[in-house]
C-alpha cells in the first residue's frame, strides 16, 4: 500500500473532512455569536455597569497591570458562545441520553 492510499485511508477512516468542515462553521459561528455579544448584547449590560470603561479596566500591582475588564469581556463571550453552542447541539441531536447499566 502506497503512501497516498494510505493517506486516502486516514482521511476516510477519521473523516477528516467533516472535521475541517465542522471546524469552519465553527469560526463563522464564533464570528457570529461575537458580533451578537458586542453589537446586541453589551450595549444593553454596558449601561448597567456606569459606563463603557469596563473594557479597558486594570488594576496595578506594582509591575503588573491587570486587564480585568479585558478578561471579563472574553468571560461573558465565552459563556453565550457555549450556551449557543449546547442549544444548537441539543436541537441537533435529539437523542435521549443514554442510560446507566
């Protein structure tokens, strides 16, 4: 068996070309979920917060600045990313969870 066949082979064996197809969807969605954060979502909690500043935050400890409002911004990007993530999965597969013997 030639090197290219079993090349062939790996990509059919693994599928790997559903897995590169399932992993562009996922940076458009990504894409897309982060503009339904920043254009949708943050300006309605922005106000909440006193003002848009929050992103910019720091705090100093002597040498060390601190981007708090940097990481808290990748924070709530993360949770509605994963909570859009589990809802698309869950109407995707709707499978009953399988069972304890």
């Amino acid at each position: 068996m030639g090197f290219i066949s079993e090349f062939k082979e790996f990509l059919k064996e693994y599928k790997i070309l559903a897995l590169a197809i399932a992993f562009i969807i996922g940076l458009a969605a990504t894409s897309l979920i982060q503009s339904l954060v920043d254009n949708i979502i943050m300006p309605m909690i922005i106000p909440l917060l006193s003002s848009g500043a929050w992103r910019t935050a720091t705090v100093t400890i002597g040498p060390v600045i601190l981007g708090w409002g940097a990481f808290l911004n990748a924070v709530i990007n993360f949770v509605i990313i994963a909570l859009a993530v589990f809802m698309v999965a869950k109407y995707m597969m709707k499978e009953e969870k399988v069972t304890k013997k």
